[in-house]
C-alpha cells in the first residue's frame, strides 16, 4: 500500500465560489413517515410500498444486522457522526400519477429545469428516463416499446409488485443485506430506484437511465437499483442526480447491483452532481454509495463509468466480481473535489474465473481545499489462472490547499497472472497554463482544456450525448476554481 | 506608425526571477516588416526576455515597459497580449495530453479571431495545407499536442501555430535550437511566409547559422541582461562571417560561453 499525500504550490487563492444551478427547492405536497428509524418505520415503508411479507422481513433482518454495525471509519474522509434518528426515511409526493393520478405540475417543472423531461411528448429519442423524487419513482419512459423486446424497466416498488419473482432472485445476490454499515441500512430502508431485466439475447436499443433527485428536508434517500443482462443481452444504463442547496447534511446510501450471465454486458454510467455544501463546508449531500457487478457467466462483461462532481463526502467503490472465464470487468472514474468537499472512491476487481480482465482508470482533480483519494483492490483468486489488471490512477491538483492520495492494493494468489499498475500525482502546470494562455486562450477556458484532456480516457467511455454534458458540467465546475 | 503609438518597442526593461535580476534595462524597438535577430551566450537573458514579453508569471518585471500595439502590455494576461497578435515560438513547448492539435489550433484560432468567424471545415482545410507546407504528416492533426513528439516535431507544431494565428509581431525563443539541416530549412521556409510589410519577427538565437536561412535587418547583442551592440545588415554580415566571440571579448571576460 502506497500514501502519497503531496500538495503544490500555485497561485490561485481566489474565491471557489460558483453557483450551483441545481439548487433550487420544489413545493410538492408530501406523504411522509415521522423523522428516526424503527421496526414499525421500516413495517411502515415496506406497507406504504405495499410490498409482500419477505420483503417486509427481509429488510428487518438488514435493520437487525446493521443495528450491530459500526460505520466504516477507514476512509479517508471526516464527518461528525450521523444522527440517523434525525433522518426522515420516507417522503413521497402526495399526487402518484402511476396510480393513475395525474403528474403533479410542480414535479413536471421540477424535471423539466433540470432538463428530464419525463412527459410522453417530450421524451428523448435515444433514452429511456425513471425519474426518482426523494423516496419515490415519479414516471418512467418508453415502456412499451421497451416491453415489446421483453425488457423490464420500471421503479422498484413496481418490480416488487409486478416481478416479485425476478427481484426475490436477484436482491441481495452480489450485495448482500449485511455487506457493510451502509449497505445494511440501505437493505432495511431503501425507497426506490431502478430495476431493469434484458432478456436472453436481448440488445437494448435505447439507454436506459434514472435520474435521482433529491427534494425534501431531512430527508435520506436510499436508491436501491438491481440491472439483470440474461444470457447474450446487452445494456447501457445512466444514472443522473441533483439535490436543493441546504445548510444541512443529507445522507444519500444506495446500493446498486448488476448481474451479468454468459456473454452479457452492462455499461453503467453515472454523473453524479449532488450539492456539495458551501465554501465553508456547511451543507451538501453525504454520498454513501455500494455497488457492485457480478459476471456470472463466461464471456460476460461489466464496465463502470463515473463523472463525480458534487457531494459533500463520496464514498464509494463500484465493484466487479470476474467469476465466469473470460470475464472483463472496466472501472473509468473521474473524480473532481472543490471547496471542502471530501472524495474517497475507487473499485475492487476481484478476479475468480480463467482468463478474467480487468481495466481501472481512475482521475482525480482536486481544488479549493478538498480531499480526493483513490482507493481500489486488484485480488486475483488462485482459480484465476492467466487473470489481467492494468490500473492507471492520476491525480492533478488545482491550488495549494488540496490533497490527493492513492491507496491501491493488489493480492495475487497465482503466477500467471499479470498486473501493471501506474500512478501519478501532478499540479496542473505552470507551464502547461501559460503555454496555452499564449495562444490566446484565457486562464480558465486553459484550465478547462488541460482538465478535459486529463479526463479525455474516461470520457471517451460515456455515451456520446452524456459525454457532451459531463464536459460541460465540470467545465462549470472549474469556472473560478482558478485565477 | 506614429511617434506616440509604436508598433512595438521594449523600453528599459528590468526583470528578476527569484530574486535574480536578470533584465538590466533592455531597450529595443521593432517596426513592421522588420526582422531583428538577439543574439547573446547562455545566462545573458535571451529566454528570459522571450518570457517577460509573453507574460510568464514567474518572472517580475521591476522596471520598464513593452509597448505593442500602442498600449503597454505589461499589464495584461498572456492570452490577452496573444489576442492582441503577439506570438511566443516556444524553445522548450509542453505536451497538454488529452488534447488533438485540430482541438487546440481551433480554439486558440477562436479567441485569437472570435467564436465563429472561422468555419470548421475552412479551418481544417487550411490546416491541412498548412502542414502540407511544413511537410508534417496529416496524422499529426488528431495527435495529442506535442504529446511524444520529437524535437524536431515539436518546433515545426510552433511554426504551424504561427501560420494559424498570424500574429503581427512574433518571439522566436531558439526555435533552431537542437535543428539538424533539413528542419531549420522547413521552419525557415514557414517563418519566411510570415514575413512581410505587416510583420514583425524577433529571432532569438543562440547560432549565427540561421541567419543565413531568414535574413534580419537588425541584429543585437544581448549580454548580462543589456543589449551590448546593435547594427543593420553590416553587423549582420559580420556576425554571419566571424561569429560574435569578438563581441563577447569586447565586453571583457566576466562574460562566458
């Protein structure tokens, strides 16, 4: 295990204060369960959810389990200790349009200012949206073209209705209710998110996407998503978030799950762009995040893409489980921290099959007075004869109150495998800036351009149109980051 | 131009970097269409008067003026002065990986003129007779920016971006540094295109070899900081025949390489 803690010297002490467009609060009527958590709060959610008795027992058995956890301290980031009695577990918008209700306006507007559009007639062509507000999934898009190929795309609590089967299957297979602190808690409260099955030899023809928002006070949402790739199917998901500006913590726990049999892919990308808090560190979402990827099958292969701008405190570490032979598993984050916002992401590649590979390439752009650290595990099992890794983990550092760190281990247990790990830490140059300054280009569309060629290898692996906006949001997020 | 709006003139500059001065009071003064060459041993001051020209913020300016364009530019960022037609041909240029050469040339094509005013598909056609000229490979458009580049690559990329910008008045900081024949000939024959009624060019230059390839019609000599000697076409002559040790014995032998 390697600790490099460096900092540099430049000089851009300005204010990194920049607007957060996405900040906004909407006034919708809410359903909610009374603040603090219980057996009768988690009854009550299961209930309200109307969900089956296993799952009703299934999430107080997760409650009973993380009751006797601990959260996880070994991250390199520092919050004071969460109230969980003071988080409000469920709030709903009181107007359901999928019982039948019409869409509450105000949420229609919500959706349309963060540039969702969730209304049949304004649906995008390429992309299928679930639009998730606080503990709800408010609408979701193209399902009956999508059903004519047999693919199921719907909320979670519409799954437990409608495929109780299918979830009972595949729920809590690669993330196991009792896996960690957050995850168990997820388990026994989560609200709603997405789930998504392509059928055997299935190609999707349209990404499928949710958009995660978080609204309510005081509220956590706990995202629960399950993707399911049968035999030769093939998927590409993007998930998207954003929550109102608050001089209060908010604590967002997911759990993602992806399971892929023989042959399958499933290319999950996410842009996640949560309030960050204040310059001062007041404020912004706390972002306790558990997903994992389970190649089942020979031949299959899972690739994680995420764009991390915003969140207080990110923790989170999506995963790929390389159990069927040949089996790829691909890791391309970009991680930028700014004010005081704390980052402590990374990946585990856990190699179990023959012929197993996996790619991790991993930036990380600090600025302000954040902390942004790498932390990923390369494990080869000795069953995984001839297993590959090739990790690639850059750090750049804006300004001279940042830190960077990288916490890569790697356990072989078999010679044939072979393993390349690079690392480098950078400040973004003085000379880099001033060369392309002498171009005519000013400080920060410099800055901007040197940052996008920083990321270029793991924005090249977003779909295209996404590609477009990550660019665009972290160009906004370095706006006044230097200068 | 007038008395009172040079084109563009260097007026006793003083420079330090950490805490060295380097810049003595260097005066110098360029006219369009003239070509003057600086000429100076090692740690007299060349690149660093190349840099305090462009604005490179490691050096501090503690006296002096540059005036350009009529106002005195000292004040202004480097894109600033860039957008203002004044162009840095780098000695040592530094790769911005992730970034094609189209990608970077079209942006700095688009402060330099303004968003829009070049059509995408007028400006790689251009680009491409452009390095058709240098004689460098096409690939070289979707390359990364002086990402692996040789010595050799990375001067004529500077020479490409000259002829993108078209800057009135141009530093070339030894771009014929570490050059074998046939490379100073190509990014010759690229700065020679620039020349004309409307152009300005200062050949920094450790080598009295270039000096047959563009011929200036000015030439100085800069040691410890200070422009030594200074002469027309007769000056030029004699440097180009003799080398200018004798000018460095002339100023005694606190003065070395």
């Amino acid at each position: 295990m390697s600790d490099t803690e460096t900092t540099f010297k430049l000089e851009t002490d300005s204010a990194l204060v920049q607007e957060y467009k996405y900040g906004f609060v909407s006034d919708v009527e809410a359903d909610q369960l009374p603040k603090g958590l219980n057996e009768d709060i988690i009854r009550a959610i299961s209930a309200k959810k109307k969900e089956p008795e296993w799952m009703t027992e299934w999430r107080l058995k997760a409650y009973r389990r993380w009751q006797k956890k601990d959260y996880p301290k070994w991250a390199k980031v520092e919050y004071p200790p969460v109230d969980f009695q003071d988080i409000r577990y469920y709030s709903a918008p009181k107007m359901n349009p999928k019982e039948g209700g019409e869409i509450d306006p105000e949420l229609a507007r919500t959706f349309e200012k963060l540039g969702i559009p969730i209304e049949e007639r304004n649906h995008l062509a390429g992309v299928a949206v679930d639009a998730v507000f606080d503990s709800m999934s408010i609408a979701t898009t193209h399902r009956e073209m999508l059903a004519e190929k047999g693919i199921i795309f719907c909320s979670m609590s519409e799954a437990l209705q409608q495929h109780p089967e299918l979830v009972r299957k595949y729920l809590g297979s690669v993330v196991p209710p009792g896996d960690n602190f957050y995850a168990a808690l997820n388990s026994a409260v989560f609200s709603d998110g997405s789930f998504c099955f392509i059928p055997k030899g299935v190609r999707c023809p349209v990404e499928l996407s949710t958009y995660f928002r978080i609204n309510a006070k005081d509220t956590g949402q706990f995202e629960r998503t399950l993707i399911v790739a049968e035999e030769g199917a093939y998927v590409s998901y993007i998930e998207g978030c954003t929550a109102p500006q608050r001089d209060n913590n908010q604590l967002h726990a997911a759990v993602v799950e992806l399971i892929a049999m023989e042959g399958a892919e499933i290319k999950y990308s996410t842009v996640q762009n949560w309030y960050a808090g204040d310059e001062n560190g007041q404020g912004g979402i706390y972002n306790f995040v558990t997903k994992r990827g389970h190649c089942r099958g020979a031949n299959s292969k899972i690739s994680w893409t995420q764009v991390e701008v915003g969140a207080a405190i990110t923790w989170k570490y999506p995963s790929v489980i390389l159990e069927g032979d040949n089996s790829v598993g691909e890791f391309y984050s970009v991680a930028f921290t700014n004010k005081k916002m704390q980052a402590d992401t990374g990946t585990k590649m856990i190699h179990i099959g023959k012929n197993t590979s996996s790619t991790i390439i991993s930036k990380g752009i600090s600025a302000g007075e954040s902390v942004n650290s790498y932390r990923g595990m390369v494990r080869i099992l000795p069953s995984a004869l001839n297993a590959r890794n090739h990790t690639c983990c850059d750090s750049m550092l804006i300004g001279d109150k940042c830190f960077a760190n990288t916490y890569p281990v790697i356990e072989a247990e078999t010679s044939t495998a072979i393993i390349e790990h690079e690392a480098t830490t950078s400040k973004i140059s003085e000379e880099q800036l001033f060369y392309v300054q002498s171009r005519g280009i000013d400080e920060e569309s410099a800055t901007s351009l040197i940052v996008n060629g920083f990321c270029r290898d793991v924005f090249k692996e977003l779909p295209m149109e996404f590609s477009v906006e990550a660019i665009k949001l972290l160009e906004l997020k370095l706006e006044h980051s230097v200068g | 131009m007038s008395e009172k709006t040079p084109f563009f003139e260097i007026r006793n500059l003083h420079a330090k970097t950490e805490d060295k001065p380097i810049l003595k009071g260097v005066n110098l003064t360029i006219l369009p269409g003239e070509t003057h060459a600086l000429m100076g041993p090692n740690g007299s001051g060349k690149s660093t008067l190349s840099n305090v020209i462009m604005g490179h913020p490691a050096y501090e300016v503690t006296d002096g003026e540059v005036i350009f364009q009529g106002q005195n530019i000292l004040e202004l960022d480097p894109d600033a002065r860039a957008r203002l037609g004044l162009f840095l041909a780098f000695q040592y240029p530094v790769a911005i990986p992730g970034i094609s050469v189209a990608k970077f040339l079209k942006s700095a094509a688009d402060a330099r003129f303004g968003q829009g005013t070049i059509k995408p598909s007028q400006f790689i056609k251009q680009l491409r007779e452009d390095m058709k000229f240098l004689e460098m490979n096409e690939a070289f458009i979707n390359r990364f920016l002086n990402d692996g580049f040789s010595g050799g690559e990375k001067k004529r990329m500077e020479i490409l971006q000259m002829l993108t910008l078209k800057p009135a008045l141009a530093v070339m900081d030894e771009t014929d540094s570490g050059l074998d024949i046939d490379a100073l000939r190509i990014v010759s024959k690229g700065v020679n295109r620039m020349v004309g009624p409307n152009f300005g060019l200062l050949v920094i230059t450790h080598y009295e070899r270039i000096l047959r390839y563009i011929a200036p019609s000015h030439l100085h000599v800069l040691i410890d900081g200070q422009i030594a000697m200074s002469g027309g076409p007769d000056l030029v002559k004699e440097v180009e025949k003799n080398g200018y040790d004798w000018i460095r014995e002339k100023f005694g032998k606190e003065v070395l390489v």
